[in-house]
C-alpha cells in the first residue's frame, strides 16, 4: 500500500490522533502521533488487516533542542504486504515519555532502553526499562544536545586529543623538515690515480 493510502486509512481509523503527514521532499513518508493516542496508534498499524505492520524494524530519538522537543521516530515494515511506513512522535523535552510499545512489538524492548540510555526519555509500561549501553550510575544521556561530559568516569579519563591536534603537528614537523637547509657537499679533491703496480715478471729456471 502506498504511504498516502495508509495515512488516509489511518485518519479514517484514528481522527486527529495522526496528521501531518509528509511525501514530498523526503525519501521516506511519514506522519505524526499526538503522544497521549500513541499505543491506540500502534495497536492500529499492527492489527488492521490491510496494513500488518508485524516488525518494528528500528525506532531512534532526536533532540530538538531549539523547539524543545523530543522526537522518537518508529520504522515499521510487514512482511505480508511488503510494505514500509515511519511514524514520528513528539514530547516535551523537559518531561519526556512516552508509552512503552513492548507489548505490541517485543522488538521495542532493547531499542526503547537504547533512546533510554542515550536520550533520557522514558517509556511507560516497559518492562526492564534501564541503560543498555552506558554504566548503570553514569551521570546524563550523551545523545542530548546539551549534554557535556564531567571529565572523567571513576579515576578513568574521558578526556581525548583532539585529531586536528595531531594533524596540524604533523603539517608543522613535515614544514621544518622542507625548510632545514641540505647539508653542504664536500669538495674535497678526489685521490689522485695511481697506477696498479705491475706484479714481477716470472723467470725461467
């Protein structure tokens, strides 16, 4: 089904609870889901029969920092249909959460802990919901626009040479080495030739 045919059976289905939907422009159609309709949503896309989206292929968050949003992205596929759609869901980014869709995707349980982890937004009803990728007590979520690192994680380090540093130190090294002056060659005149000496001629007895 196209992307526009299953936006239109989707607002059919849900109202106002999906809108915006998006084609021109970009590679991948998508729509929007008003956040507090979004587990109704997603029962929707999986259970309705023309659609079947049975796989949550990826979901993954991003952080518009400057509209204070929040936006969890969900890829969907159904291998019935052959068919692929994204959804787009935004919350505040002060008060990020969301409803957890382990229950009607099993694969949401990793990936919602992933966005967990590096983002901070918090999925409601999941059931192991904790880091998957930094340590249990790390301090803040790296994916966060304004997150910054403290400088270190128990007595370890975070601190890492900038690559450009190097770069540029090598471009300096190479740069003296071009402008040091050859070392002058010796004119010191060559030996004069001598003759080898003839070896004694043999004498009869």
């Amino acid at each position: 089904m196209e992307a526009q045919k299953i936006f239109e059976l989707m607002a059919q289905k849900c109202g106002d609870a999906v809108f915006g939907f998006t084609a021109e422009g970009t590679k991948d159609p998508y729509f929007k889901v008003k956040p507090e309709r979004w587990l109704e949503v997603a029962r929707l896309l999986r259970d309705t029969p023309e659609l079947d989206f049975d796989f949550l292929n990826v979901l993954t968050g991003v952080d518009w920092i400057k509209q204070n949003v929040m936006q969890v992205v969900y890829h969907f596929y159904s291998y019935r249909h052959r068919h692929l759609f994204i959804a787009k869901v935004e919350v505040d980014r002060q008060q990020a959460e969301l409803d957890s869709v382990e229950p009607v995707w099993k694969a949401a349980n990793w990936l919602e802990r992933e966005v967990y982890d590096l983002f901070g937004i918090r999925f409601n009803g999941h059931t192991d919901l904790r880091r998957i990728l930094m340590p249990d007590d790390w301090v803040g979520h790296p994916l966060r626009k304004d997150y910054s690192e403290a400088g270190g994680y128990r007595d370890i380090s975070n601190v890492r040479d900038n690559p450009l540093d190097l770069y540029l130190s090598m471009d300096r090294q190479l740069k003296a080495q071009q402008a040091a002056p050859e070392p002058a060659a010796s004119h010191a005149p060559p030996a004069e030739h001598q003759p080898a000496e003839k070896p004694p001629a043999k004498t009869g007895a």
